[in-house]
C-alpha cells in the first residue's frame, strides 16, 4: 500500500454520507494511482498559465466525472441492449419508441439545417442521447445528474460551439464564414463585427448555463425536500424532474440545430444557384 492510500480511506470514510458509493469505489480502485498522476502533472499545466494546482488527495476522481463516464456506458451499451434485435417485420415496442425519436430528431434538422441535414445526424444524435442520459440519471438513487457539475455543462457547449464553427469555416471557406460577421451593409462592417463575434462566443455561455443551473436546480430543490420529508414530496418532484430533464435537453439540442443552420445556409444557397444555372443552361 502507498503512502497516500490511508489518507484517500480515510478521507474516503469521512466524505461517505456526502459521496455516492459508486464514486467511493471508484476513488478507492483508481485513486491513488489518479493522484500520482495528478501530482506528476497537473503543477506544470497549471503553472504555464501562472496558476497554482491544489490536488484533492481524498477524491482525485471528482464525482462529476464519475458521473460522466458512467452516462457514456449507459449510452453506448445501454442503448444496444435496449433496442435488442431490429426487426423490420416485427418490430418491438422498444424499436418503435426509438425510430419515433429517430424520426422526430430528423425532422427537426431538416426543417432547420435543410434536405442535406442528415449529415450531422452523428454529432447532434449523440448531444441528444447522452445529455438526455446525464440528465435522467439525478433521477436515479445512488446516482446523480452529471450536468449539475458546471464543468460538464460547459464542456459540452465548448463541443456544440466548436463543431458548428468548423462546419462554417469548411463548406463556406475562411473569408465567406468571416463575411457572415460582418453584416449586410460593408460601411458598417467594422462596428457590426466584433459585436458579432462577442454574440457569438456568448453563446457558450448561454448553452452551458442554462443546462447547468436548471439541473443543479431541480437536483438542489429535490435534495433540500428529501431532507425535509423523506416519503411523498420527494415522489411527486419526479415528475417535474423529468420534465425539466427532457426539456433541458432539447433546448440543448434545438440551439445547436439552429446554430448549425444558420452557418450552412451559405453552402446551401449557393448549391441551389449552381443547379439553377445548370438547368437553365441546359434548358438554352
């Protein structure tokens, strides 16, 4: 046994009314070995930026990220598991439930993005499942919603903002994607660009916070009314939950659909003024 490995028990036992099991396990198998990393590492990154690191040695693995890795299993082997066998003749009850959210999600990016939406189905289909799963899992005993740590939250709008840029920057090339800030009218293009880029990256801010203190506050109003009654009210705040944990997720979804709409619309108008001078060309 390692030097640190008594403090991480010890700490271990104290923290355990305030940490989920899980995460106990977790720091007790992975921890000591995390921390060593940790101390090896983390002083040198953070000093490139002036900072100093202060490790954690009694939960080197936070339980957000626990949480996180976790939502991934569910959503990756989970999902497999609940659809079962697909079946085109006799589809189950499980198949049907996701080919209505498969078709629903579809519609949604191409009423928004357009007919050549279906091209970022991988990236928007995987925002949606797993937030959806980090975001029911408060609902869970023994468990608790990722997305209540701002860190996940913010990861995951950092990802959303990430991706429909470079999606600009590809199908409309650096200078189109550039004029897109600079407004209709180029007099005013000097004034109207940095206030579209501060727009802009604000937009991080908007996705994050919004998912992040919705959770954390239904988490929080949940916790504060377990501690109060234990049966009963606690029940009854489930439904609402749900609700805002499925709501949550949408919105999620639905901005970064539009956000990428809004950058393809370029691409596309131009594929569609190609065509018609193809065809009146071909009609001359």
């Amino acid at each position: 046994m390692s030097a640190i490995e008594p403090v991480l028990l010890a700490a271990g036992a104290e923290a355990a009314p305030h940490v989920p099991t899980v995460v106990q396990w977790v720091n007790h198998v992975f921890g000591p070995t995390v921390y060593r990393w940790q101390q090896a590492l983390m002083p040198h990154l953070y000093g490139l930026f002036g900072a100093e690191w202060h490790g954690d040695p009694h939960l080197p693995i936070p339980t957000h990220m626990v949480m996180f890795f976790i939502a991934v299993l569910i959503s990756t082997v989970g999902l497999r598991l609940l659809l079962g066998r697909l079946s085109l003749e006799n589809p189950s009850p499980r198949q049907q439930l996701f080919e209505l959210l498969f078709s629903g999600l579809r519609n949604l990016m191409r009423e928004n993005i357009g007919p050549h939406g279906m091209r970022y189905f991988p990236v928007i289909g995987t925002f949606a499942i797993l937030i959806g799963v980090c975001n029911l899992m408060g609902l869970i005993p023994g468990l608790v919603a990722p997305t209540a740590n701002y860190n996940v939250p913010l990861a995951l709008a950092l990802m959303s903002f990430l991706y429909y840029n470079y999606v600009g920057l590809r199908e409309n090339g650096l200078v189109e994607y550039l004029r897109h800030f600079a407004g209709p009218v180029l007099a005013i293009a000097p004034l109207f660009f940095p206030v579209e880029i501060v727009s802009n990256s604000a937009r991080i801010l908007s996705l994050s916070m919004r998912l992040f203190w919705n959770i954390f506050g239904d988490e929080t109003l949940a916790s504060v009314f377990s501690q109060i009654v234990a049966w009963g009210v606690p029940v009854l705040l489930m439904p609402l939950g749900l609700f805002v944990a499925l709501m949550q997720t949408f919105i999620f979804v639905m901005l970064s659909i539009i956000y990428i709409g809004e950058v393809t619309h370029h691409a596309e108008a131009s594929t569609v003024s190609r065509l018609e001078l193809q065809e009146e060309g071909a009609s001359a």
